[in-house]
C-alpha cells in the first residue's frame, strides 16, 4: 500500500489538473470500489469547484465549492492517470500494468481545464466518499489519526508522549496510525536505521519518567522527517505497483538503506553488520544488528 511519500506525490500531480478547476463530467462506471459509493455521486460532484486539493496521511482530500470534501485512498493498487489532449500521465504511476483497455478504469473526472482524471483499481481496495467540510474530524476513516509527521504538531516532546509507558516494540508504535499518521513500513525501517535504534527496542525507552523526549526521541523525530522529505523529492518508492502521476517511477527505493536489503552490508560508516530480516507484527522488519540499537 503506498505511503505517505507516494500520495504525497500523487497529490503534487493532481493538483495542476484539479485545483482551481470545475468537475464538468463525473463517470462512476461502477456502483463500489471497496465501499460503495456516496448516494448520487456523480450528481453531486458535476459543476462543482476544487477548491484546494489535501492530503492527510494516506488519504486525499478535494475541497469543493459546495462544501463537501471528496476523500480518495488509493488502496493496494489504486492510481490516477491524468490526460490531456491525447497526452497521459500518471501522477504516482505503477510497476505493474494498469489493466487492458481500461478495463479497470472506475471513475472518470472531466476537468474544465482540459484534463480528464481517471482513477484505476485492479483489486479495487481503494475507496471515495464525500463528507461535508464541517464533519471532517468527525469522519471514522480520519478522527483517530495522529499527527502528520511533517507538520508542526509533530516533535520529541509529542512523540515522547505517545510512547510513554508503551510495552511494544518501537517498531509496532510507529507503525500505529494513532501514534503517527501516514508513516508505514517501509519508512519506519529506514528511520530506524538513520536514528540508529532498533526495531525490537521497548517503545517507553523514548521517554523519561516524565513522559518527556530524550536524545534517541530527537534523533528519530529528525529521522523520520528526513526519511519523508527525501523519499518525496524522489518521487517515492516504487514497489509493486506505485509510480508518479508524470508516468514516472519513484526513485527513493534507490536510496533504501535497510528495506528489502536482506544479507547486503550495512551503509552505516564503520559499521561491519549485515541488514538482518525479523517478521513483527505479522510485517517484515530490515534492520542493523549492530548499530542499531
């Protein structure tokens, strides 16, 4: 599923295409994707303005003239392609072939500035709704996320107190959405590596006894908000089937220092460790041995 880099990017490729535009023409060519969609879907989007066009952790959010918010996640393989005047492009595109003709082209958003959006889901695990702009915190999907780990809400003393008194593995912690929203496998393994801590490290360790930050708590934090910003300059990772809306693949997976690397030597300056692989929480972990600890 992609992470926070690779909507992100998709967000980044969107934006030219909808942001300040009208939606003329909206195409539901069937009635779910893993949830079924809004009543009167179509209906309620055409003639409408894209206001702005968001992201909160792995979701997207189009504000609309009338209100409303349209939230998309794109699920396990969910993309976008972008076209314009016989010209295609896929913001985040995908390692895997889209599907033949179509075939799994879902819905169908006409732009008035000329472009037609489509959004394409093989396995259709992805998923819109439309919420009004003034019960978006109230929404199931988005009311128990923390905070977005490149906003300012996201710092030592905040992660410091999420940790505090947890029993788990620092690891499972940072992948829990509650914890911090958007940061998944993959950048979790990266970040720990970069911060030098091990995954298997007790989550409570990152705080003292007064639920405040320590040096290791600082160091991750940093870690983890270099690790995003570089992975979305990129472009993101392209594993199994992410790619950019420009139809170009992410690149960050290039620059992986403990991800998918079973065996390799570790990057770590002085350091004679080879990158190990453990399963937690029914997830595979690369990590160091060595260095991180």
């Amino acid at each position: 599923m992609p992470e926070l880099p690779e909507v992100e990017t998709v967000r980044r490729g969107l934006a030219p295409a909808m942001e300040g535009a009208r939606l003329v023409k909206v195409e539901a060519r069937r009635p779910d994707l893993r949830f079924p969609f809004p009543k009167d879907f179509a209906k309620r989007l055409a003639g409408q303005t894209v206001t702005g066009l968001g992201r909160r952790a792995k979701y997207l959010l189009a504000d609309l003239s009338s209100g409303e918010v349209l939230l998309m996640h794109l699920g396990m393989s969910g993309s976008f392609r972008v076209e314009k005047s016989g010209e295609s492009a896929t913001p985040g595109e995908f390692h895997y072939p889209r599907g033949e003709a179509g075939k799994h082209d879902h819905v169908i958003f006409r732009m008035s500035s000329g472009y037609t959006v489509i959004f394409n889901d093989p396995r259709r695990f992805g998923f819109m709704k439309l919420i009004p702009r003034g019960r978006l915190e109230e929404e199931p999907h988005l009311a128990p996320l923390g905070p977005e780990p490149l906003g300012n809400r996201f710092d030592a003393e905040t992660l410091a107190q999420s940790l505090a008194g947890k029993k788990t593995s620092l690891k499972a912690a940072l992948s829990d959405q509650k914890v911090v929203a958007g940061l998944g496998n993959i950048y979790v393994c990266e970040a720990l590596h970069r911060s030098h801590l091990s995954p298997k490290r007790k989550a409570s360790t990152l705080a003292d006894r007064k639920s405040g930050p320590n040096d290791m708590t600082r160091s991750l934090v940093d870690a983890i908000r270099f690790v995003l910003n570089e992975a979305i300059k990129a472009g993101g990772s392209s594993l199994r089937d992410h790619r950019q809306t420009t139809g170009e693949l992410g690149y960050f997976q290039h620059h992986f220092r403990v991800y998918d690397r079973e065996g390799t030597n570790c990057t770590t300056p002085g350091c004679k460790g080879k990158i190990k692989r453990i399963v937690q929480t029914g997830r595979s972990t690369f990590y160091c041995p060595v260095c991180q600890r």
